[in-house]
C-alpha cells in the first residue's frame, strides 16, 4: 500500500547534513519526494512510497544524523503525487 506523508522537523537540524542523511536513507528504501530548509529553521520533508518504507523514513527524521538535535516533528496526511526521485531542494 502507497503513503504519502509531509513532515516538518524541528530543533538542530541545519548545518549538520540532516538533509544528506535524508536522502541517502530515502534512495535506501526507495522513498520519492524532496525535502528542504524553510526560513524559519525547520526543515519540511515529503516522503511517498511503500508504507513500511515511509513508516521507516518518518522514524529517522524524528532521530536524524549524529549531530543533529530533534525537538518536534509534526506529521500531515498528504495525497499520493507520483515522485519519481527524492531531491534536496533549495529555496
């Protein structure tokens, strides 16, 4: 079964390759989407895919790479979009 989920991460997680560590684990289990740096600080994550390799992604967000500090992860239900890669964006 598909799932598609929009996160919006916050606490440390600029400056210390969240959005690599996001990607490289996404290619791993081949989740599409993008994720990106808001102006605010939080970074916003789109992940679709298989629900257990979503489920997986949405729990590395919420730990993230070695230097990063997570405070909140909020998660919203989105429509199914057809990625076909998963890229960092750049605002």
């Amino acid at each position: 079964m598909k799932k598609s989920v929009r996160l919006y991460v916050e606490g440390t997680v600029q400056g210390v390759f969240f959005r690599s560590f996001i990607k490289e684990n996404a290619e791993r289990y081949n989740v599409k989407g993008f994720i990106r740096n808001l102006e605010d600080g939080r970074i916003e994550i789109f992940l679709e895919g298989a629900s257990d390799d979503v489920n997986k992604m949405m729990e590395l967000a919420k730990k993230g790479p070695k230097h990063s500090q997570i405070k909140k992860v909020a998660v919203k239900p989105e429509r199914f979009q057809d990625f076909k890669s998963f890229k960092i964006l750049h605002i």
